[in-house]
C-alpha cells in the first residue's frame, strides 16, 4: 500500500467501515435481498435461519467479553 492510500483510509475512517460493509454483505448473501414470505409467522420464520446460520459462522471470531469487579 502506498502511504497516500494508508493516509486517506485513516482520515476517512475506511478501516472502521470495512468490517461493518462486509458483515452486511454476507447478511444480504444469506438471506437474499428481498424475502417473498407472505404471512408474518413465515416472514419470523423465513429470517430466524439465515439468523442462526449467520451467527454460527461468525461466533468463532466473535471475542468474548468479562467483566471483572
């Protein structure tokens, strides 16, 4: 990376965006972009599972907070 690139991602914040721009990409890979469920119990449900798939591919990753008192 040239030092103009590394300069401009810091002033913009490109780094801090980058993490949350690629979470709601796989979001919308997984559950597709526009659910055709009909009824609000198939709509619940209809985005439940992606939920959970979603989460399962993300929880290795994901740190793990205690709070000492």
């Amino acid at each position: 990376m040239t030092p103009t690139v590394t300069a401009w991602q810091k002033s913009s914040g490109y780094n801090v965006r980058a993490p949350v721009k690629a979470f709601f990409s796989r979001w919308k890979r997984v559950i597709g972009n526009d659910r055709r469920l009909r009824t609000e119990n198939r709509r619940n449900t209809g985005i439940a599972i992606p939920v959970r798939v979603l989460n399962y591919m993300l929880d290795p990753g994901r740190s793990s907070f205690v709070r000492i008192a």
